[in-house]
C-alpha cells in the first residue's frame, strides 16, 4: 500500500507494511504431514483399487518444487493472494517462473471446515465409497502440500459422486468412467439447480475444492463453489446450523479479499455467520472469535480503524482465554489489533501488541521467519514516530537481516522494508542514505514486480523527490518522467496518479526557473485533476492554488484572484474556516489585493489570516509574524499610520524570539519600516534608534548598511528624504 506525504502530491510517498495484510489471508495448517501422511496416501490407494475404481490411472504431474518457494506479495493492501509467478527470486537474483499461487496458512481466518478425512461405512454404495476414497487421497496429497494433486483427487471424488446422482436421474450408468480428465474444473456450483439431495460427503468435496481455488486466487471461482457449498449445508442442515455459519463466513473471506467494492457483502455475509456461530457456539467460541477478526479487517480495508479495533478486541480475548497466549490466531490478532492503534497514533498499546506477537513468532517460527521481520519493521517506525531514531534505525536493520535470511535479496518484501529505510532516512535528511536504500529497493522490484507495478512507481518518485529536494532538477524530472510513463500504461492516462506526478513535474519546472514550462505542466494537470477528481477535492484545490500564484507573479491578477477564490471555496467546504491551508490562501488572496491597491480588502483578508494562524499556530509563530508585516504594510498604504506601526512593532516582537541570528534580515527591514513611520511622524528619536538598530544588523550580517531605505517626507522640518 502507498501513502502521500502531502495533498498536493509533491512530498515523498511513502509505502506502508502496516495495512499489508500480511497476516489477513490465512488458514491453519493440517497436523498430519511427512510420512503420516504418505502412509495414510497409501492406505487409500489401496482402498481405491479395492473398489474398482479407475480414477487413479493418471495423476497431476507435480511441476513446483514445494522445497524452493518465494513469493512476491503482489496484493498486499488487500492481502490477497501470494503470487509466484510474478518473477520470483533466487538468492542469485536470476528471474524463476512458476504458475503456483497461494495464501498463508499459518492463521486461521475460517476457510477450512473440513480438514480431515472421511470414514467409510459398510452401508454406501460403490460410488459413494469410491467418492470417499478419492476425497481422502486428496486430503491425504493437500497435507503434505501437494496442492495441484490434491485439486485432481477433490474433482475425481465429485465427479464419482455425482456420477450417481446422473444414473438415478437420467439412467445413465454410473459405472461409465469418462476418461477425459479435462473437465476436471466442471462448474460444481451448478449444483443448486441440477441436483437436489446430495449425499453428506458433497459438502466436504465442495468446500475443499473451493478452498483450493481460494488458494489459486481464483477467487471468483470459489466464491460459486462455496456458494453451492452454502446451498447444500442450508438443504442439508437448516438455515442455522453451524456448517452454515462456516460457509457464510468463507464467502466473507473470498469477498473481503475480491474488492473493497465488495466490503458491505463481506460484511453482511460475516454478520450472519456470528449470528449463527453466536448462538449454536456460544460467545466466548473460538470460531466466533474467527469471525470478529473478519470482521475487523472489513473495517481496517475501509480506514475504520476505531471499529475495527471492537472487533478486534473481542477476538483477542476469546482467543487468549481459549486457545492461549502461545496460539499463532491469538498472535494474528494481537498484530491486526497493534496495526490499528499504530494507524489510530496510541503507540504504547500498538507496541505492546507487536512485541506480544514477536514473542510467538520467535516461538513458532524461528528468528530468520518473515513475519519477524515485518513485526520488527513495525516495532522500529513507532520508534523512528516518537522520535528515537537509533532505535528505529537498529530495528530497520534488524528486520532487514531477518528478511534476507528468510526470503533472499530478490524478494518484494526485502523491496518494501528498502523503500521504508528510505523513508526513514528522508526524513532524517540523511539524503546519500535514503537514495542508497530506493536504488537498492528498485533493482530488487523490477526483478521480482511487473515492469508496470505500483511500487516500482512509488520508488521512482521518491527517487525523484530526493532529487527534486537536492535541487538536481534534470535527475528529478528523468525519474519523474519514467514514473509518468508507467503511470499511463497502469492506469491510463486520465487518472488521479498521473495528475498527481504532471503536477509535482510543475512544480520541479517552477523550482528551476522555467515559469512557462511550469505553468504548461501545472494548467495540463489543473485540467486532469478537474476531469477525475471531486469538485471540491484538495489535491485539485492545491494545483489551482499552484497555478494562481504562478500567475500572480507575473502580474495576471484576476485570472489569479479566480483561482485563489476556489480554492479558498474548496479548502473552507472541506477543511472548516479554522484550518492552516485555509489562512495560506486568505493570505494569497490578501497579496493579490495588496497588489492591485484595494488595501481594504486586503487589510480583511490580512486580518482574517491572522486569526486562524493564531489558532492554529499560537501568537508566536513566524508565519503570525509574515502576516502581521503584510498587514503593516497596508496599513501603512491605506495612510493609517497607528495601525501600520501596531502591526510592524508585532511582527518585530515574534521575529527576535523566532528568527534571531538564523535571519537578521528579516528583523532589519521591519526596523526599516517602523524607522520610516517614525520619520512621516516627525518622531525623531525612535526613527533613529529604529534606522541605526537596523544598520547594525545589516553590517553584522555581512550586508550593506545601504540597505536601509529612508522614505516618506521629515514631518517637523518639512524636507522630503
């Protein structure tokens, strides 16, 4: 996931592990596997063969090595599905293929129900124990993560079970065996309207087929199988059974990881599986607490980051009370429910709950695991956000160590943790370090990311912001061109993301000098921006503001007094009358009034300013005390001579406690003004010790004593200086 450091687009973005939902798409692993679980795999062949059955005359062809997986996380902000066959990485850095898609199955989100095998009973017919037989082979292949076998055996048992169901419906012969194993992906969830009364064991096939698809990220493709899952448990069992509950939270699941569009399903399908699992279970059930933390993540996809952590608590309690302070789900939680108070800036508890976690992480997993690293990643920006910077930096380090020895180099996750440091380093202002750690983060992503991906844009702009920040403007604009470019390829040319990089490009041009490129690339985006985005949204309020003052400096008033007014309009309807943003372009409009010499408006404007500043940043802030010398002088142009001295003699008493030695200029030019006051006023005394104060400061300064202007008519003696 990515963030924006500013509204205008023109700050360093950032990407967050944070809301990665790293630990969202997950389901427990199965207690059998090495060699129990190829001796149950040989138990059931042998059944199978008793039976008479054909099925096993051509199995899948395993064509991942399960021993050498490393995925690249390409749907982290909605924590779908692992993919590796985004090029996946060696420690050798070479680009691996492979077709296999997963999900994490460390935690339990409630996507298996049924994670044993079937018994067999004297009384079934042949197809039916057949059908057992089979499901067992691939319960047996799915445990020892066999995953592409155990899809064929869970197809193989459908087929062999509904091959009965044909025979009593149409006469055809169910002891025909179709050979062709093509149709193995046969639209199973076609079961609500062409089978009725299904033997027990369909329900078990439909949810470890859907389970598997879900694996695949096929995500579509389960949702209709536990639809027809659903289906069978609410004809077999009633509409409040707890199987039901289990296939309502499931497609909860697939839903909440299709689409944030699909959220309020999601929502609703979980809140009709808690009110099952509630009160078959009981409220205190860990299958209740499985669904509470759904429930959670629902909220956390939607930024609804206090509702979530409702849910969220309630399931760390029941998991701690029932499953123990050692469960992997109850340490699932505690991060989920950490993630949300660092989202929510209640740091201690964040804290608490990410070392809770790394506790049982290091415990379950080893020290060299990546979900330590992750944790450790979090564990240090709450440091590096309370201002501990050693702290965070060890942290960062740490975590990147883990995450190497866990992953290799070329691995999006080691990428992410790069462009974090980054981050860090930016804003510690340790520029050479920051741009280390992106180069490093972009060689990694474009050997494991589509050429296209996101995050490979993120780190070319923040790339080009360093560049930008150092003023090496030909290098800012290369980087930021590249990421242009991608930009329109991904999302096409009107978008919002390449609005936001037209307009960052305008400002880089406005930076070097070139006003007219700047205004070419700040109007292309002010006319993008109006296309895609809300009338009233900030990003757009910020370019017109870009753009009016652009044209204010070259005298364009009303064109600039046009913009500066909507997007005044905008930042006050969004933002409230009380807000910083909103005082920045009263002040704006404040300079064009000035400018024109309708200093009543002005002195308004001027005024209005003030007052949100002095809210907002206290009567001692140098912006207060910019906005009181503006205000001076149009006093001073209006001829209200009392109120110009006022402010200027404000203005001076903000900028010896703010500015001091850092800026002596400023202090000496508004002694400059308040000495000419004092001259127009015939205060001969002041005027001078106003004129020799600010002299001084210039000499100390390095600057020339000439800088004192004198102006105005001496008012005792009637001589014009």
């Amino acid at each position: 996931s990515s963030l924006s450091s500013s509204s205008s687009g023109s700050g360093l973005r950032k990407r967050s592990l944070r809301s990665s939902g790293l630990f969202r798409s997950v389901a427990k692993k199965l207690s059998i596997s090495g060699n129990g679980a190829e001796d149950q795999l040989s138990l059931c062949k042998k059944g199978l063969r008793r039976a008479g059955s054909s099925s096993l005359r051509r199995v899948v062809p395993m064509d991942v090595d399960t021993s050498s997986r490393k995925s690249a996380d390409v749907a982290a902000s909605t924590g779908a599905a692992l993919l590796e066959s985004e090029k996946s990485n060696d420690r050798d850095g070479k680009d691996i293929k492979s077709s296999y898609i997963y999900q994490r199955m460390d935690f339990d989100e409630g996507m298996h129900a049924h994670p044993t095998c079937e018994m067999l009973s004297t009384d079934q017919g042949r197809n039916v124990v057949s059908a057992t037989l089979l499901f067992n082979v691939g319960q047996c292949h799915r445990q020892a993560e066999n995953f592409d076998q155990a899809a064929h055996f869970f197809h193989r048992s459908w087929k062999s079970l509904v091959g009965n169901i044909i025979f009593d419906a149409s006469g055809r012969d169910a002891g025909e065996e179709d050979d062709d194993d093509d149709d193995e992906e046969e639209d199973v969830y076609l079961i609500k309207t062409r089978f009725k009364d299904l033997p027990a064991l369909a329900l078990p096939i439909l949810q470890n087929i859907g389970q598997l698809q879900y694996r695949l990220g096929k995500i579509a493709d389960a949702i209709k199988t536990y639809e027809a899952s659903l289906h069978h448990a609410e004809t077999a069992h009633g509409p409040n059974h707890v199987i039901v509950g289990s296939a309502l939270n499931s497609l909860g699941v697939l839903h909440y990881h299709l689409s944030a569009d699909h959220s309020d399903k999601a929502m609703d399908l979980f809140r009709r599986s808690l009110a099952i699992r509630t009160a078959a279970r009981g409220r205190d059930h860990p299958e209740v607490a499985t669904t509470l933390n759904n429930m959670g993540r629902i909220h956390v996809q939607r930024d609804e980051f206090e509702e979530a952590l409702t849910y969220y608590e309630e399931a760390l309690e029941i998991r701690r009370a029932r499953l123990g302070l050692d469960s992997l789900d109850y340490a699932a939680t505690a991060f989920n429910a950490g993630q949300s108070f660092h989202q929510r800036n209640k740091l201690d508890r964040a804290l608490e709950l990410y070392r809770e976690f790394l506790r049982v992480a290091r415990t379950k997993f080893s020290d060299n695991h990546r979900d330590v690293a992750v944790v450790l990643s979090g564990i240090a920006q709450i440091h590096q956000e309370r201002g501990e910077h050693d702290e965070a930096l060890k942290l960062y380090e740490e975590s990147l160590q883990v995450g190497r020895a866990a992953l290799g180099t070329y691995h999006s996750e080691i990428a992410m943790l790069l462009n974090r440091i980054g981050n860090f380093h930016f804003e510690r202002e340790d520029l050479d370090a920051a741009l280390r750690a992106y180069h490093e983060g972009l060689e990694i992503e474009k050997k494991v990311l589509e050429p296209d991906h996101p995050n490979i844009i993120v780190t070319l702009s923040n790339l080009g912001e360093i560049h930008r920040q150092r003023s090496e403007w030909r290098a800012a604009i290369r980087l930021y061109e590249q990421a242009l470019e991608l930009q329109k390829k991904k999302f096409g040319a009107e978008s919002a993301d390449v609005a936001t990089t037209i307009n960052t490009m305008g400002l880089i041009y406005d930076q070097k000098g070139d006003t007219s490129k700047a205004l070419h690339y700040l109007q292309d985006a002010l006319v993008l921006r109006r296309k895609v985005l809300d009338k009233n949204g900030l990003d757009l309020s910020a370019t017109l503001t870009y753009v009016g003052t652009i044209l204010y400096r070259r005298n364009m008033l009303s064109l600039a007094m046009d913009l500066f007014q909507e997007s005044l309009q905008i930042r006050t309807s969004v933002l409230g009358p009380d807000h910083r943003d909103v005082a920045f372009t009263m002040y704006n409009c404040g300079l064009v009034h000035q400018q024109r010499g309708t200093y009543a408006d002005a002195i308004d404007c001027y005024k209005e300013t003030l007052r949100v500043e002095k809210i907002v940043l206290g009567g001692e802030h140098r912006d207060v005390a910019m906005t009181l010398f503006k205000l001076g002088e149009a006093y001073k142009a209006e001829g209200d001579e009392e109120n110009a001295l006022r402010s200027f003699k404000a203005a001076l008493d903000i900028e010896r406690k703010t500015v001091g030695e850092s800026d002596p200029a400023t202090i000496a030019r508004t002694l400059n003004e308040i000495g000419n006051i004092y001259l127009s006023r015939g205060d001969v005394i002041p005027m001078m010790e106003a004129f020799n104060e600010a002299s001084r400061i210039y000499r100390s300064a390095g600057l020339s004593a000439n800088n004192v202007t004198v102006s105005g008519q001496l008012y005792a003696f009637d001589i014009s200086c």
